[in-house]
C-alpha cells in the first residue's frame, strides 16, 4: 500500500480541514510533515495530504466537490 498526494494546501488548517472531511468519507489520510510544517510553512511551501493509492480517485472527487474553492485564489478585481 503506498501513499499518494491527493491534494497540496498553503496550511496546514486547510489541510486538517480536508483530511477531516476525507475522513468522514471512510478515507484515511495523513499529512505530511504536519508538525514541521506548521512551525516553518514560511519556508517549506505548500503541505501535502496524503491517501492511499486505491483511494486516490475516490479523495480527488470528494474534495473537488464538497471543498469551495479558496476565496483568495479566486478573488478578481
């Protein structure tokens, strides 16, 4: 059983956020470096969530359509 990336978030809130959710859906992830990241996110960029391999597809279509899009990113002036 090997892991994957599923998603990669800017903190490591958001990450919590979308590995609880995952969770609720029966799908055990994991983020990587969580303690890591959260004393140097500065310095180290986004925060991995990771699923096992067999549940990747499954992870990606959860979070692409119960997680809203993150207002900065979609913010336009």
């Amino acid at each position: 059983m090997s892991l994957v990336v599923a998603e990669t978030y800017p903190n490591t809130m958001q990450a919590h956020i979308a590995r609880g959710l995952l969770e609720s859906h029966g799908i055990n992830a994991t983020i990587l470096h969580e303690h890591t990241h959260s004393t140097y996110s500065f310095a180290l960029g986004e925060v991995p969530l990771m699923v096992d391999e067999e549940n990747y597809i499954r992870a990606k279509e959860i979070l692409n359509e119960e997680l809203p899009p993150d207002p900065i990113e979609s913010f336009s002036a």
